[in-house]
C-alpha cells in the first residue's frame, strides 16, 4: 500500500485476490505459454513469491555494516520509477 500511495496522486483501491484464483491463472498461463511458445509473465513460481508474507527487511546492521544509506526514500525511487522521462 505504501507504493501506492507513495506514485498516486489521488485516491486508489487495493484488490484482494484469492490465492486460489491466481494459482489457477498461473497454472492455465504456464499451460498456455508451453503450447503457444511464450515465456509466462505469471508462473506457479510467481504466485508463491507474491503471496510471501515475509517481504520487508531492516537495513540497519547492512547499513552499520557497510555505512551505506539510500539516496531515495520509498516515494522518490517509486515517483521516480513510475513517472514517465521528460515529465
């Protein structure tokens, strides 16, 4: 929800999608690359990786560590990333 809200200048919704909906895409997309000889955007793989509970981390042991700091905080890299060159 933070990117969205970090690239949307307005109001947005997030969509709740059942697991079991997208492994069934997954599924029927992995079937469909194999017999029309495209690579799958959206794999079992994919599925399992986008359901990941676990996807935040602490970057400060890394940056005691190693003394690195981002230049971008989460909506400068997203505004950056989503907004077209030129703008």
């Amino acid at each position: 929800m933070a990117i969205g809200e970090a690239v949307s200048e307005g109001t947005f919704r997030l969509l709740g999608v059942p697991r079991f909906l997208l492994e069934g895409a997954a599924r029927l997309n992995l079937l469909f690359s194999a017999l029309f000889g495209y690579a799958p955007m959206l794999s079992p793989g994919k599925v399992r990786e986008l359901v990941q509970p676990e996807w935040l981390c602490d970057n400060r042991a890394f940056t005691q560590d190693t003394g690195w700091r981002p230049r971008l905080n989460l909506t400068q890299g997203a505004q950056q990333l989503f907004t077209p060159q030129g703008r």
